[in-house]
C-alpha cells in the first residue's frame, strides 16, 4: 500500500502530541482533483471508515480509500527539512509529471 519513513513517523506523532489528536485517529492520505497537473494530496487525521484500506507503519495507523489507493500504491511518505522549508513529501512511483511548484501531479 504506502509506506512512511521513521522521520516522517516521527514528525507524525510530535504533530499529534501537540495537537492532543485522539488515538483512535488515522493518519489519512488521499488523492484529490486539482492543482494545474490534476492532483494533489491531501494528509490529515480522520476517523477510520469501514471501507478504507488500514494499515500500521513505524507506529502510524494510516488509512487510504479504495479510489486514492490506485494512485498510491506504493508511494513513500517522508518528511523533509531544507532552505526552502519544511514539510511532508510523496515519492509516489505511479507520478508521470508533476508541476513547477511540486504540489500537484498527474499520472
């Protein structure tokens, strides 16, 4: 399904702490219209629903709907800190070409 590194993990769960997010809660990713390539992602907590695909990762319940997950599989989350800032990236296998800024692709 997806994947998330241990500093994306890490980021995760000091998001939550600080948020006092409820541990029932999900990491969700998915897969929305729009941006100028057609995509983009969309990375919250949310409750679980019966129909998400689940899984456990490095201690992160994350959660994916049946319609994002054709275009995740397989697709890294990582956190990264650098000059123009930080924040959460996809290295997503299935992107055929993403825009100039970075934050919308198509596949």
């Amino acid at each position: 399904m997806v994947l998330i590194t241990p500093v994306a993990a890490i980021k995760v769960n000091e998001i939550r702490d600080a948020e006092a997010i409820e541990a029932n809660m999900a990491l969700r990713l998915r897969v929305v219209g729009g941006g100028c390539a057609g995509f983009s992602y969309d990375l919250y907590f949310d409750e679980p629903a019966e129909v998400d695909r689940q899984v456990e990762i490095q201690g992160v319940k994350v959660v994916v709907d049946e319609m994002s997950l054709m275009y995740l599989v397989g697709t890294e989350i990582d956190y990264v800190e650098g000059l123009q800032g930080a924040g959460f990236k996809f290295n997503n296998p299935n992107v055929k070409s993403t825009c100039g800024c970075g934050s919308s692709f198509s596949v």
